[in-house]
C-alpha cells in the first residue's frame, strides 16, 4: 500500500520512514505541507500521515484542502501538542485519526493498518488488456515500463479490466470502488481517472481512457 508521510524534522521522518517501509508499505516522504499537496495532486495514495506543525502549509490546511477536492483517503494527523483544540481541529477538517508525540511505533503502525485494510475482495489472477498487464500480488501495472498503484488504483483499473469495451459511468464505478465511503463524490472519481492516466503514460502504454463525468468512462 501507498502512503504519504509529510514529516518536517528529518530525523523522524527518516526513522518513520524506515519503520513503514520495513512494514511493506510503499512511502512517498515529504518536508513541508507545500510538497505534500504537489504528491497529492500527482498520486493516489491509500493513506496520508500529516504532521500538524510544517512550514508552508500546516497539516491542517493541506487536509482542508484535501477534502475540499473530495478526496476521501485516510489521514492520520501527527502533533507534538496535546491541547484538545489540536485534537478538535483536525477532527473537524476531515482526519480520520491523530497521534500525539512522542508516541509508540507499534501505535502508529496499528493506526496505519487500522485505516488502511482492505475492503473489498480483489482477483487472485493478474488481468491483461491490450499491452498491459495488472500484477495482481504486487499492484503493480507494467507496460514498457512498470509502476506501483495504490489500492484504489488498483480497484479501479481493475474494474476496467474485468469490463473492457464497455462504458462505465460515475455512479456505478462509484457503488463498485467506493461502496463503503458514502462521502465520495463523483470528483473523487475524475480524480483517481485522471491519475490512472498518468500511469497509464508513465508506463508506455497505448492503452487509454476516454470519457468524462457525464459520458462515463471506457479502456480503449
């Protein structure tokens, strides 16, 4: 799984990163909340840890704007304050969970796999389309080239490849990849479309998806 960590003091950041990538996960670590919104914008992600206090953009303001784009991945928040307020702020712009410092690796790491289990039921077998194929153990996507997808990438390139030729509309992607999150929005799905794109492009692939929100969406 896919994780952004947005940590400014590099000696956690480095120990956090360690820590997560040792667990199995896939960690994009960023310094300020200015970089942490740029990953954002460019990738899907399967859970996002923010640090409240970061030059640039604070946690609170990358997880406003976050959820302003109706995306609806979990966010832990991560302060080195304890006052309810900090607490009571981050709930209300949208976290899912906060941990104060200093704080238990196996806490963090529990929380993590807490919001980060898997939902829903994926395809033992590795699906190809065209020139691609869809590596179903390791979530990777491979062409030309290959790339790691978060799990609603995976989930949604899926659902594309288990229908190919067939036009697929936003509500019903929507009910298929994000059954148990009732605040998702029909952006949330141009979103991670848009991101399918890019790596469908990273990976060399003449492979694409056409479409748009009123039309829905169809693998060409």
């Amino acid at each position: 799984m896919k994780l952004l960590l947005a940590e400014d003091t590099a000696d956690l950041n480095k120990v956090l990163c360690a820590v997560l990538t040792h667990e199995g996960y896939d960690v994009d670590p960023v310094f300020d909340g200015e970089e942490a919104m740029e990953r954002i914008r460019a990738n899907g992600y399967d859970c996002l840890i923010l640090d409240i206090m970061m030059p640039k953009k604070d946690g609170i303001e990358v997880l406003r704007e976050v959820r302003a784009k109706n995306i609806v991945t979990p966010v832990l928040m991560l302060t080195a304050k304890s006052e309810i307020d900090d607490r009571v702020a981050g709930l209300d712009a949208g976290a899912d969970d906060y941990l104060t410092k200093p704080f238990a690796m196996k806490e963090l790491l529990a929380r993590v796999r807490a919001m980060t289990r898997r939902k829903t039921e994926y395809t033992q077998t590795d699906l190809n389309y065209k020139d691609i194929v869809l590596h179903a153990q390791t979530f990777e996507l491979a062409a030309e080239n290959s790339v790691r997808l978060s799990v609603k990438e995976f989930e949604l390139l899926q659902l594309f490849l288990l229908h190919p030729d067939r036009d697929l509309t936003t509500d019903y992607i929507m009910r298929h990849v994000w059954s148990h999150e009732p605040d998702v929005q029909p952006d949330t799905v141009w979103l991670y479309i848009s991101y399918l794109r890019r790596k469908l492009k990273a990976v060399a692939s003449a492979t694409a998806i056409d479409g748009d929100e009123q039309q829905g969406y169809r693998l060409r």
